[in-house]
C-alpha cells in the first residue's frame, strides 16, 4: 500500500546510510562497541573493562616525556642479511616492507628525553616492525641507550612491546641478550635506576633479557607475559595452564613484575619512582 511509503527524498526508509568508517571501536575483551573519539580521550582504553587496546610508540612518547620531545640517537642503523635468510620472502624484502609500513628503521627508537624536568635515558619498542621483535640493531640501540644512562649517570627507562628475537638473524638475536644484559649488570653497580615498563605483548627474549632485569618492572593491565607461547608450555608440561597464566594480573600474583599501573596513570608514577630513586642515590 503506498502511503506505508514515505515519498520524501532523503528519508525513505529503503535508502542506505553510510556510517564513516573507524566512527565506532569494537573492544578485543568485553566486545563493547565504543564511540572511538571516547576511547581516545582515554588514551585507548576501554571505559567499560580497562582493556588497553594498542598504542603507538609515537603516543607513548607524547604521554611519558616532557612535551613529547625524543632527542633520538642512532637513526641510521638498519639489519643487514649476514645469513641470506629466506623464508615465504627474503629477509631483505621483509625489512623493506616493514619499514615501508611502520615508517620505521627497526624495531625500537632510543635517545634522550626529559620526565619532569629531569634527563632520561629512553627507549621504546614498535611492535608494528615485524612484531616488535629483536634483531641486531635492536639489540645495539639498547645497547647504546645503557652505555648513554651509564655515561652521563642519568635514569633508564625502556618500554618493551615484542614477540621475541627476530628468527631471520638466528644466533645474532640470542647473542643481544646477552650484550643487553651483560652492560645492565654494569649500570647497576654504578646505581643507574633503571625502570621497565611492559605492554601487551612482551615476550620471548625480550622478556628474558632486558625488560626483566629492571629495579623497578611496571606492567600495563592484562598484557600478554612471558617467554613460551601457553599453547607449547602445556604441551611440554601435560599439564593444564592456570586461569589467567601470562597475564601481568598472573605475573603480579607470583611475584615477578613490582606492578600494574593503567596508561593513564603512567607518567604520573614513572615520574614519582624517578624521583624517588634520584633522591636516594
């Protein structure tokens, strides 16, 4: 019957309305659907359960140095291929795509920044180059951001988001564990502080090397922790996992990480330990 029908253009219930794409989020643990300019306001966590979603390093230096400031150190490394690795792709190829992506060299940027006023050794990881993982280079800007903290007595902070070591550089990845941690065991008998902070994921060698080793390990709520997958731990051991097994909730529980702070809380608590160990030492 036609007057079910409404004749006026633009409001005839037949037609279409085309929704603005990334207008609403949908949250990876409670399945909200949050109006995305919400979420932004609160630094990418969900209102309704404190799922902290992804962040870039680039906002991550915005929240927790003074005026977002990074004086980056190293721009220029870049892997090489000593093992002419290939797998689905070459490793040359790979890195091409990830830089082209990320629009990032590698995988961590390190320099120097202010948290208050007071100087800082930083360094933060992207996990959008090839998973955050730990290849050479990585393992040099740590290095060198240790040798930098050490070098000018100043604090230390890294934020680690990683898979692990970087497969396609082999033994040259393991090795940076060792590096890292051999010049962190300097830095802490010259009393460097020293603090870690974990996002979701940290895993593998990262999170058996470096990002362990801190006075002072800060965890975001519910990252992903650990070093195996539970998947290959629960075949290994035959045994069931724990509720919650790898979660920062689960490594805060067993002792293994100091605390967990909200994003929002972030800054405000990296300052007061900084302060705090620079008043002490």
């Amino acid at each position: 019957m036609e007057w079910f029908r409404k004749a006026k253009p633009g409001i005839d219930s037949q037609e279409k309305k085309n929704i603005p794409e990334g207008l609403w989020t949908k949250c990876n643990s409670c399945g909200e659907i949050i109006y995305t300019k919400k979420i932004e306001e609160l630094l990418w966590v969900c209102p309704k359960c404190d799922y902290h979603f992804k962040y870039s390093s680039a906002k991550y230096i915005d929240l927790l140095l003074d005026d977002g400031k990074l004086e980056e150190y190293d721009k220029s490394l870049t892997s090489k291929d000593p093992l002419k690795f290939r797998d689905s792709k070459k490793y040359t190829d790979r890195l091409k795509q990830a830089q082209q992506k990320s629009g990032a060299v590698d995988a961590v940027i390190a320099g120097l920044g202010k948290i208050e006023g007071g100087e800082v050794s930083f360094a933060i990881m992207n996990f959008s180059f090839i998973g955050g993982s730990m290849g050479s280079v990585v393992g040099e800007k740590i290095s060198r951001a240790i040798e930098r903290s050490i070098d000018r007595n100043i604090p230390l902070i890294i934020l680690s988001s990683s898979g692990g070591a970087r497969m396609q550089e082999g033994i040259l990845s393991l090795m940076q564990m060792a590096k890292t941690s051999s010049l962190l065991a300097i830095a802490n008998k010259k009393k460097i502080p020293y603090i870690s902070i974990l996002t979701n994921p940290t895993t593998a060698g990262v999170m058996a090397s470096y990002a362990s080793l801190a006075d002072v390990i800060i965890a975001e709520p519910k990252a992903l922790l650990g070093f195996a997958g539970p998947r290959v731990i629960q075949q290994t051991i035959g045994q069931e996992l724990p509720e919650g097994f790898q979660s920062s909730e689960f490594f805060m529980k067993k002792g293994f990480i100091d605390m967990i702070v909200s994003r929002k809380n972030l800054r405000e608590t990296v300052a007061g330990l900084l302060g705090h160990m620079r008043n002490k030492n």
